[in-house]
C-alpha cells in the first residue's frame, strides 16, 4: 500500500515529466552528497532541477505520464536533471559540472519530447553554441540573400552614378 509520501513523489515526478523541455538520465553511482549538493546548487542557478528517486517510483511516474521511453534509461542508481526552458542549457550545465569538477556522474541519456538521446548526441547537444549566437546565425544566414540582391539590383544604378561622375570630371578638365 503507497504511502501519501511516495504518491506525492510519483505526482511530483509526472509533472516534471510532462512539462519539462528535456529530461537528462544520469548514473550518480560514487558520487558523495557534498558533490550531489554543489550538482544541486549549479543546476538551480540555471532553472534546472535534479531529482533522486527510487526506480520504482521513476517507472511509476513515466507509467502516469505516458513516457514509456523514459523507463528504457532506468536502470540501477537514477538521478534526473529536469529542463523546463531551453533544451541545449540543462545539459551544458551538466556536462560542464562533470568535466570541471571530475565527478563520477555518468549522462545515460536524454528524453526531449518523444525522442530519445544517446549519450554521444547529449554531448553534441553540450558542444552547441548558446541560444542568441544560433539565432545571430540564423538571422545572418536569412539577410546574406537579401543583401546580395540588394547589392546586385544597385549595381546599375551605381555604375550610372560613377559613369557621370567621371564625365562631370572629363568636362571640367
């Protein structure tokens, strides 16, 4: 019988489930709780959310929340880091605690949306720029052609210019 504690869990769970932007699969196994704190306390200046929970209760969750790839990324010592924003800073976070600090955390995967993500393309997530230099990018990319026909279409007219020019020039001379 469930105690209102585990259900509160379970609840708790689902709805991080259900409304996070992308949930990240980590082993914590020989990670001491001063580390699994200062994990805690990186991941919350960012908005992010890291949660240990017993498998069952994980499986229980994504059971209710109707995430059953989730359940393929439980398996032994679980934690999760919880996104509820921009998908790529949860687990440049992530991935930047465990290269600074040496932890044992291992990313297993990651659930964004329906699809599921191996560890290798967690860590091409990582390597990705941040959000205003994509989007910086993108805008460059969509004005080039704009420019370029803008430079074109002008090119008559500026050829007309310094052909007058130069006749204006040739007549005072």
């Amino acid at each position: 019988m469930p105690n209102e504690k585990k259900i509160q869990i379970v609840e708790d769970l689902k709805s991080n489930i259900e409304s996070s932007s992308i949930l990240i699969a980590a082993d914590y196994t020989g990670v001491n709780v001063s580390e699994i704190s200062a994990l805690r306390t990186v991941l919350r200046e960012q908005g992010v959310q890291f949660k240990v929970v017993k498998n069952t209760l994980a499986l229980i969750a994504a059971d209710q929340a109707g995430s059953a790839k989730l359940k393929e990324l439980i398996e032994g010592p679980t934690s999760f880091v919880f996104g509820f924003d921009d998908p790529v800073e949860p687990v440049r976070v992530l991935t930047n605690f465990i290269k600074n600090s040496d932890s044992a955390v291992k990313v297993r995967g990651a659930l964004m949306g329906d699809s599921l993500l191996t560890t290798e393309e967690v860590d091409y997530m990582a390597s990705l720029p941040d959000r205003p230099t994509l989007l910086s990018r993108l805008l460059g990319q969509l004005q080039a052609p704009i420019t370029g026909l803008a430079t074109v279409l002008n090119a008559p007219t500026q050829g007309l210019a310094t052909l007058l020019d130069r006749h204006n020039k040739n007549q005072e001379n």
